[in-house]
C-alpha cells in the first residue's frame, strides 16, 4: 500500500496534509498524531471510512487521498 495524504479532524481543530504510511505499523501514524494532538497513542481512536483503525494491522480500512480521519 502507498503513503497517502489525509486530514485529521480532531474536535474543533483539523490538521491539513498529515502523511500517511501504509507500509508502516498503524502505531507510526499515532504516533504522528500524538504530536499533533497531545493525546496518548492507547487512548486514541482512529475513525476512517471503512472502520477503526486497530494498533497492529490496517485492515480493511480503505484509504485515498484527502481521506478524512476523525480523532472523537
């Protein structure tokens, strides 16, 4: 899978461009988003089309550029 490019919606705020690895462990990504919001990977959950972003696989998350991740 490739790297894509995606905004994150986190309450009221919202991150522009946040890049995305697929080829990565989904606990990189967290961790991207860890120094954006200040929220401890453990206690996120990650809300895309498709699902919840598990710790360990990506798994049937579909994914495309500009893609909207919501962080409740």
């Amino acid at each position: 899978m490739p790297v894509f490019t995606v905004n994150v919606k986190w309450g009221k705020e919202k991150f522009d461009a946040v890049e995305l690895n697929t080829e990565e462990p989904p606990m990189v990504f967290k961790a991207q988003l860890f120094a954006l919001t200040g929220v401890q990977p453990d206690r996120q959950k990650v809300m895309v089309k498709g699902g919840t972003l598990k710790d360990d696989e990506w798994g049937n998350i579909k994914l495309k550029n500009v893609s909207i991740c919501l962080l409740p």
